[in-house]
C-alpha cells in the first residue's frame, strides 16, 4: 500500500497572517497524524515564510505552479530550482484552472512535469474530464490523452516518481464529488492504462482523488482500493475540516 497523502491546494486565498496561523494549526494538528503525509500548497508569496512555521513539523510544502528551465527572461513566472529553493516538496502540475483559465496544453504540463522531476520536486500531475466528457463516455479517452502526452516527454523509467490526482472538472468547487465508485473506477483505468505503457510501480503509484473532497465524504471516498489520497481546495482553508480530512486518511490506513 503506497503511503496516503493529503494535499490542501489553497488556490489565490488568504493572507500572509491568515496564512500563517492556517499553516501553524495544521502543523499542530497533523503531529498526531504520523501514518499520513500532509502537504499544504500556499501562493507563491508565503511559500517561504511558511516554511519558517514548518520547521519541526512533518507537513511538507508544495506550489502550484513552476515553469521550465532554471531562470531566465520569463516575466512574472517562478521556476523549480527556486522552489526547490525555498523548501518545497512538491509541485502541482496541469491543475484543470491552468489547462483551462492559462491555456496550459498537454504539451506544456508534460514539460512542466520534466522540468520538476529534474530539480527533484514531485509534480502531482492533475487529469480529469469535464461533464460534457464523462456525459458522452469520454472520460478514459480524454485522461488517456493526459497521460499519454506526459509518458512521452517524461518517459517511463521517471514516471514513478510522480504522484497523479484524478480531478474531475465537474466535482472541482462545485460541491458535488465523484462517488467513492466512480473515483476507483477511474483511479483503477488510470493504474492500468500505466501498467500497460510499461509503468512498472503503477500498482503502487499513488492516485489521489479531487473535487468536493470534504470531511463528509472523505471517509468514503479514502475507504476504496484505488484512492490513496486527496487533493483539497476549498475545505484545506480551514484548520479544522482539513486536519478531519487527515485524521480519516490516518484511520484509513492499515498499520
Ligand atoms: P475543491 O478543489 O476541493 O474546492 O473542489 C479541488 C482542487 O481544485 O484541487
């Protein structure tokens, strides 16, 4: 079983001091949450300060965003080695508001996902379909696709050090999740689809789920054999509904 984790994407929120004391409450919180990894993705701007608040806490940082190469005259744009820099462990990598709000096409996200693996931060590569897909049964197609375009830059042998989120774009701020069933089913053709392109760790890959993940429906959703984790937007900006999130994974898990 890959170990679980638990990723708060807190999107374009808060401030440096809500920041902070949301960062400081989640560090309290997940020290009696040794099983489960726990990340927290902040803007850019409190990356590092609130690596400062981290310090002797197990929760590990990531951004939500990089671009390619190592600097240069790229206005406005942050790369890996910088957020290396500042102490991330993770990056997240095709989120379905840069595909689709910055026309990040599959080329671009599959280079972004090489340009993290090469400064060792782990992309947490994001893939999922819109209603208009999954109501005319294209789901695997369109995730395939995803896939396919990052297998081919990345290739095979690096693949495993990714971690992959299944956010369908209808669940993402909507409210509504994909039930525990549809997650697996989706999380289960994702592994397959991997082990078939020669993904050799793909049974042990980790596959977390997002969109409306909350702590109602965590515990169904962490409970199915194929989700081993979420990606949190909107309940990761509270200590409190996060930290419940984290508590379920931590009892999901076997010891
Ligand atoms: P949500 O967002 O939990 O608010 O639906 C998830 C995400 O966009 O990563």
């Amino acid at each position: 079983m890959p170990r679980c984790l638990i990723a708060g994407n807190w999107k374009m929120n808060g401030s440096l001091k809500d920041s902070q004391a949301l960062a400081l409450a989640i560090a309290k919180g997940a020290q009696i949450l040794p099983k489960v990894e726990v990340v927290i993705i902040p803007p850019f701007p409190y990356l590092a300060p609130l690596k400062s608040s981290l310090v002797d806490s197990h929760v590990k940082l990531g951004a939500q965003n990089l671009y390619l190469g190592e600097k240069g005259a790229f206005t406005g744009e942050v790369s890996g080695p910088m957020l290396k820099d500042v102490g991330c462990h993770y990056v997240l990598v095709g989120h379905s508001e840069r595909r689709t709000l910055f026309k990040e096409d599959h080329v671009l996200v599959a280079e972004k996902c090489k340009a993290a693996l090469e400064v060792e931060l782990i992309p947490i590569l994001c893939v999922g379909e819109s209603a208009y897909e999954r109501e005319n049964n294209q789901t695997q197609t369109v995730i395939a696709s995803q896939l396919e375009a990052v297998i081919k830059r990345v290739g095979i042998k690096h693949f495993n050090h990714i971690v992959i989120a299944y956010e369908p774009i209808w669940a993402i701020g909507t409210g509504i999740n994909a039930t525990q069933e549809q997650a697996d089913a989706v999380h289960a053709f994702i592994r397959r689809y991997l082990m078939q392109n020669g993904v050799d760790l793909a049974a042990t890959m980790r596959i977390l789920y997002g969109g409306s993940m909350k702590a109602e429906n965590a515990a169904s959703l962490l409970s199915m054999p194929n989700v081993n984790g979420g990606l949190i937007g909107a309940a990761s900006l509270q200590a409190e509904s996060f930290l419940k999130i984290c508590a379920t994974a931590e009892e999901a898990i076997t010891p």
